[in-house]
C-alpha cells in the first residue's frame, strides 16, 4: 500500500522517521504546519499519518472514532493491539497516544481504504488557511503567529455502507467556539460516492492562545505559511 513508505515496523511495532512523516504531511496530506518540518523542535507526527496507519492495518469500519491522546514524536514505537472494537494505542511503556472505537462492518479492501485515506486527509491537510482562516477572522480572534498552538482533538467518520469504492468527502459546516484564549473548532463533513450522500463525519480541533484578532499580524501569518509551501515545492 501506498502508506507503507511512510513507517516503520522494526519487531512489529510502528514508528516514524522525521523524513517519513514530514513526507506525508507534504506529499499526502498538502499540509504545511511547521511543527512537520524536519528540523521543527516541536516536530510531532501529523495525527493524519496516524489515522492511516490504522486504517491500512485494521481497516475501514463503518463507524470510527479516534481520540488523540498524546503527541507522537520521531522515533516512538507505537504497540498495535490485536483487532477489536475499542484500541488503545500506546508505546512498549504504556504511554497512550490514540484511542480508536470502532463498529458496524468492516473492509479491507486496499481500494477502499487508500481512497478514504487519500480523500480524508487531503480534506484535513487544507485546515489552514483554507477553513480556519476564515473562521478567525469571523471571530476576530487569532493564532499567536510565532507560537501557533492548534491541537488535533479528534475525529469520527459514519459510513451508511461499506459498498463503496471512492468516497469523496464534501465540507458541510465549520464552527469555532471561544473561551477565552481557547478556541474548539468543529469540521461537519460528508462522504459522497458520486452524487450519493453515504456517510457523514466531524474533525475537532483545540486552539490555544488565542489574541484580539490584528489583520496585518494576520495576514503576515497566511502569507508566511504560503511562503514556506511555496519554498518547498519549488526545492522539490
């Protein structure tokens, strides 16, 4: 499958390089966070590779949820559990960094699973600036630019039917809560076979230090994140 050049299985468990993830969040996902870059301090694994993962080994489920739990850096090896309805996925010292709940029925087909994936996290590699940007701006609130804080909470997909081949996925609402300096976004999607609605999902993400919103400051941000994709593929 396609995502297996982007991890690991040294004695069967799961693990990034920086290069295998960063690769990903740019070539899959069109997502440019810098906490992806290769030489990011902050560097974590995009929570989409993640998702991937545990797509290509345990399937598409009609219904899945995944709830992000810890931050997973270069070099962890992450333990998978053997199929069943609710995973924990954790390191060989018990640390959890996703929960996965899973029903209905479910597929393996390699077909199935690479287009959900590929439909799912081009959706969610395009959160920013495309959907948030927006939602900030309605809200006049903003990242902090030299420090973004935006956590991946969790995500959930119900699918009418699994006699599917290439679901596509269509934004349906998008919402951002704030208390305070903190923000809750909620991404509403469905997924689309064709013309034919056959599922429906959600993204949730938390923001932190939030700021009165400054349209200058604002736009350097949008301008500085297009910069860097602009830099890349012109290195490529």
């Amino acid at each position: 499958m396609f995502i297996d050049d982007y991890f690991n299985e040294p004695g069967g468990r799961v693990c990034f390089t920086r290069e295998q993830a960063s690769g990903f969040a740019k070539h899959v996902a069109d997502d440019f966070n810098p906490i992806h870059d290769i030489d990011s301090k902050r560097f974590c694994v995009p929570g989409d590779l993640l998702f991937a993962v545990m797509l290509a080994k345990y399937g598409v489920s009609q219904h899945m949820q995944f709830v992000f739990s810890g931050m997973v850096s270069d070099g962890v090896e992450l333990v998978l559990p053997q199929p069943g309805p609710q995973l924990s996925i954790c390191d060989a010292q018990g640390r959890e960094y996703l929960q996965v709940q899973r029903g209905g029925g479910n597929s393996l087909d390699a077909s199935l699973v690479e287009n959900l994936t590929r439909s799912y996290v081009a959706f969610s590699g395009h959160t920013f600036p495309h959907i948030l940007a927006p939602l900030l701006k309605e809200q006049q609130v903003m990242i902090n630019p030299q420090r973004p804080m935006v956590i991946y909470q969790s995500m959930e997909i119900d699918l009418d039917t699994l006699d599917i081949t290439a679901p596509t996925l269509v934004s349906e609402r998008n919402e951002l809560q704030i208390d305070g300096k903190r923000g809750a976004v909620l991404l509403a999607f469905r997924l689309m076979e064709g013309e034919r609605v056959v599922g429906r999902g959600c993204k949730r993400m938390l923001m932190s230090g939030l700021r009165p919103f400054d349209d200058a400051a604002f736009e350097a941000g949008v301008s500085q994140y297009l910069a860097h994709k602009d830099a890349y593929a012109a290195g490529a």
